[in-house]
C-alpha cells in the first residue's frame, strides 16, 4: 500500500498570508488563510509594503495553526510547497522564506509552485481532474484560458491584453465609488439592478482565445462621464449590470468555444472572480446544454488559499521537482509545465 | 550554549555560529545580492561546516533592523520560522546597536549609520559604560542634519561606525571637525558573532509568533492614509 502524501502549503504573493496541510494532493486537512482586507481597504487597494509587514506578523501564526488544525508534526509531513511567484515580490519572499527555514530545520525538501497553478489545481480538491481539461483561470490579476492534456501540462491558449477581469471589476468599481474589493460589490449591485447599460463586448480577432477589458472599463467611465457633463443621474445598478453582463458574456462564450474546439472532458473556473454569481450561473448553463462537466471550486477555495498551493505542489512532488534554499520571489513567473 | 545569529537588514550578510563563547564560524559578505538568494545557503553551510544540527541550537539572534525593508524582513522570518519550529528562544538586536557592539570600548560615543537615501539615516548613539551598552540618542530616522545637532549637544568624541558613513564623512568632518572618528573596515560590517554578543549581554528574548522588525519608519501610505486621516478630523 502507497503510503499517504502529506504536503504542508504555503500562500503569500498577495494579501491573505494563508497555510494548509493537503493529502494526497486531494484531501484538505487543514486550510487557513489570515486576510489583509480590513487593514488594506483604508487604502483602497493593495499596498506592497504593508502586505509585507502584515505577512511578517502572521507567518508563524498561520503555520502553527496550520498543524495544529491536522494534528500533524513537521515530522509526518513530505514535503513543503510555497508559491515562488507571480506576485508582489516583498509579500512572496515572506512566504518563501518561511518555507525555507522550516524545510531546512525539518529537513524536509521544498518546491516553489506557480500561482496560477495552485487556482487550476484548487479543482483537484473537489473532485478528480480529468483530461484533456480546459481551466478558466479569472482573478485579481489573471484573465487566461490554459488547456491541460494531463497532469502538470499547461498550454495557454488565451490571456487578456490588457487588464484582467478582476483589475477591470475593481477599476470599475472605483468608477462607481465602491469600496475595495470591487467585485462583490458590482456582483451585488448588478444583482439587484432591474436594468442594464448596453456596453460594448471586446472580441478580437474571430479566433482568437484573448480577452480585453480595458476598452470596457473606458466605455462605462465615458458613459459616466457625459451623463454628468448633461447633468443626468448615472444609476450605478444599471451600469453594474451593464459592465457585468459584457465581461460575462465574453468570459462565457470564450471559454465554451474553447472547450468545443478542444474537445474536453472537463471545465473549471477558478480565481476570485470565479465567486461571481452570474459567471457562474451562465457557464453551468451552457456547460450542461453541452453536456460538459463544469466545476468552480468553493469561494474559499477560488480565492487565494494555501490548500491550493499544496494541491498543486503535490502533484509537481510526485513528478520529483524539487526547489533549493535559494529560492527567490519571482514576480513576473511564467507558468510552465512540469511534466514535459 | 550554542547560538546562531543572523543579520541580513542591508546589503551585507552575516550568519555566525558561537559555541560557549568561541566563534565557531562567521560568514561575512557584503555585495549587493538578494538576501533570498543567500541567507538561508549560508545558514545551512554554517551548520554543514561545523557539523552541528539545527536542533543542536540553545538560542537564535537576528537583527530585527532598521535597514532595507525587504532585508529586515528576509532575517526576522527566517529567524522567527527557526526559533518557532526548533523551539529555540529567540532574541531581536537593533541592527544599529550591532554595529555598535563592534567597537564596544571606544571611550566617546558609539555612533552607527545606516544610510536611508536622500541625506537621510537611520542612527542611534550609545554608549559604552560598566559593561552596559547604553542609547543616549534612540535609534530612529533622521536627516543628516539633525542627527548631527542631536551629536553636538554631547561633549564626547563621536565613532561613526558602518560602511555608509563614507557617504557622508565630508559633512561630518565640516561639522563636527575633530569630534568625529571613523572606525576601521573591520568594525564596519555588521558581523553575526557581535550580533551575538549583544544579544548574549543586553537583550531579553521575545515573544516568536508576536516579533516583527523595527522598522523605524512608517509605511508611506500608511503616513500618507493618516495625514488624511487628520485633515478629515480638522474638518469635521
Ligand atoms: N463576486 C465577485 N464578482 C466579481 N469579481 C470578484 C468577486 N469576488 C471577488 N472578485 C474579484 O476577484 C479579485 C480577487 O481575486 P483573487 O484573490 O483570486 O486575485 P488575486 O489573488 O489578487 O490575483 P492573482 O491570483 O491573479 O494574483 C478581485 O479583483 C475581486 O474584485
Ligand atoms: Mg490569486
């Protein structure tokens, strides 16, 4: 009998300082994030330097927490999986150093994960990945479609040129006058509107797999902008929904034309805008006239987690990667596959 | 009693071990490459040269700053996930009280630098006396000219201790003509095993979970949110 994998995780490229023990690369034993957002919101959006100083005040916490919550000691795990990058540089190097110090005191090896990959694996915790797969990957600083063919194997198909989906929520947000994040709020709004702006939707090229929500973030400050020039009262439900329902329809019927083409067995969303309830809404509804198994994780596990972290340093464990103790923060990392 | 110390809160690097009182081994650089890249190779080549074992530790200090935000922050989360995981005590030294404890009997005042760009630093004064080590200025962040007003206000000989007190040897010579002393090279370069020492002589040890760096300078957009904050309450 194959003996159980215990990974500890370790997340810190953004705002949440977060820690977890994963099975298997499939079981979540423990899963515990620490969140800036109360301290962050004065600022209206995240600043470097404090995600740094806040990271340094909750490392140990989270960990600790983290085993303690699996009664596990560093001695029954295998392994320790910190994110390496993308991120903000200051606030990974908490995270990876902390991974190192505790890997090397408990001689235990490390492995530097992509961000990004943790979201797409963030699935495996749900339910078993099945290949080809085509992952939907939609969050604060993300907007990319990347197929899978097998484990560790990623393929980019599209990403945004421009702002990601979440950057464009929260950008439109401030537009608004809503408070950080911007996201849940446009979600609400557009939920209760009972009308919508008509916005433009960016296409591209016909087949192209890019995104583009710059010019969408434009459209809605103009329209904004000349009804106040004429005096007018700009219904910020109306342009929530409006805004809403052109990254909605853009995200959904990219993603799906994808999975035709590409013929997959599976689709996920994941990432924090992968919460929004309309995304949702739409993608399971086209997914199930299609007969396409469609998952979006649970919000706790679309946001930034650890659980993911170490789901996907499972997975990149058992294809023998390993990291060294001069792991740096890679802000700007590609992500690459694994299993070549 | 085996201590390790750790000091990566500027460009230099210093990890030491110390065994009853012998340096056992010191690894001292200072070239401008990433603390991430080389602190923790360093510390584990400490270990693997001496043949001690992580575990084999009784106490770690590390210099909990002010310095490069970046560095500071490299060194306390090493030292905190060590000391928390090993079950060691932990001990943060000012990284200017460091450099200080370089030079302990110069009979005057021990004064360390640590540029902060724009002829601003980060200093504090101490002196040395009955074998205690004592701050007559707190260290903090000043400009220049103000940390030389605070200096001239004290009838002793100043020792200006660490490498960028070059960059600003002019201006303390005009001002404080032949009350100031430059230390040698050797003093100049926060050193582990003085790291040690001050940790040994001077200081308690704190609380893992709860240590952060001494900073000694607010977040700018926290200054910035406050100042707000401020002109907000003026107002209403
Ligand atoms: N219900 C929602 N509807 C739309 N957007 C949302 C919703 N909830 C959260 N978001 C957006 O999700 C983003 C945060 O997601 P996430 O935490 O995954 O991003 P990130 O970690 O900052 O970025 P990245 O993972 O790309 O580095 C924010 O832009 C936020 O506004
Ligand atoms: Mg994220």
């Amino acid at each position: 009998m194959k003996k159980d994998l215990y990974i500890l995780g370790i997340e810190t490229s953004c705002d949440e300082t977060a820690a977890s023990v994963v099975k298997n690369g499939t079981e979540i034993v423990s899963n515990v994030v620490a969140s800036q957002i109360k301290s962050q919101k004065r600022f209206g959006g995240v600043v470097p330097e404090i995600a740094s100083r806040h990271h340094v005040e909750q490392i140990t916490l989270v960990i600790e927490e983290a085993l303690q919550i699996a009664k596990l000691q560093p001695k029954d795990l295998d392994a320790v999986a910190v994110t390496e990058g993308p991120g903000l540089v200051g606030a990974l190097l908490i995270g990876i150093n902390a991974a190192k110090a505790f890997a090397f005191a408990n001689q235990l090896p490390i492995v530097g994960v992509h961000h990004i990959a943790g979201h797409i694996y963030a699935n495996q915790l749900i339910q078993p990945m099945e290949f080809p797969m085509l992952a939907l990957i939609v969050s604060g600083g993300h907007t990319e479609l990347v197929l899978m063919k097998e484990h560790g194997l990623f393929e980019l198909i599209g990403e945004t040129r421009d702002d990601a989906a979440g950057e464009a929520y929260d950008k439109v947000a401030r537009v608004l006058g809503l408070s950080y994040p911007g996201g849940p709020e446009i979600d609400r709004l557009a939920t209760e509107s009972d009308g919508e702006v008509e916005f433009p939707r960016a296409w591209l090229e016909p087949e192209s797999y890019d995104f583009s929500f710059s010019g969408l973030k434009s459209s809605v400050i103009n329209y904004k902008h000349n009804l106040e020039q004429r005096g007018e009262h700009v219904n910020p439900h109306h342009v929530a929904a409006g805004f809403q329902a052109s990254v909605v329809d853009v995200l959904t019927t990219k993603t799906v034309r994808a999975a035709q083409e590409f013929n997959v067995k599976q689709v996920i969303a994941a990432g924090g805008v992968a919460a929004n309830k309309q995304l949702r809404t739409s993608l399971e509804a086209k997914f199930k006239e299609l007969n396409i198994p469609f998952y979006v994780p649970p919000i706790s596990l679309c946001t930034d987690n650890a659980a993911m972290i170490a789901a996907a340093g499972s997975s990149m464990f058992e294809s023998g990667i390993r990291g060294t103790l001069s792991m740096n923060g890679r802000p700007g990392m590609e992500l690459v596959s694994w299993n070549k | 009693m085996i201590w390790l110390g750790i000091d990566t809160a500027n460009i230099p690097l210093s990890v030491a071990i110390v065994k009853d009182g012998e340096i056992l081994i010191e690894e001292n650089t200072s070239m401008a490459i990433n603390h991430s890249l080389r602190a923790m190779p360093a510390i584990d080549e400490v270990f693997q040269k001496t043949g001690i074992a992580p575990s084999d530790i009784n106490a770690i200090a590390v210099s909990e700053g002010p310095g490069s935000y970046t560095g500071v922050r490299i060194g306390v989360t090493i030292a905190k996930t060590l000391a928390w995981t090993l079950n060691k005590p932990l001990i943060g030294v000012s990284s200017l009280k460091a450099l200080a404890a370089n030079a302990l009997y110069f009979n005057g005042l021990l004064c360390p630098i640590i540029d902060a760009r724009r002829n601003n630093v980060y200093a504090g004064a101490y002196r040395f006396e009955n074998g205690k080590l004592t701050a007559i200025i707190e260290d903090g962040h000043f400009s220049l000219g103000e940390l030389i007003g605070k200096l001239k206000s004290f009838k002793y000989p100043v020792l200006f201790i660490g490498k960028d007190t070059s960059l600003h040897k002019d201006q303390l010579i005009d001002e404080l003509a032949d009350h100031a002393v430059f230390a040698p090279i050797q003093f100049n370069l926060p050193r582990a095993s003085s790291l040690i020492h001050a940790a040994q002589q001077f200081e308690e040890k704190v609380d893992i979970h709860n240590f952060v760096p001494e900073y000694r300078r607010i977040a700018e957009a926290e200054a910035n949110w406050l100042k707000a904050q401020e002109k907000g309450n003026d107002h209403g």
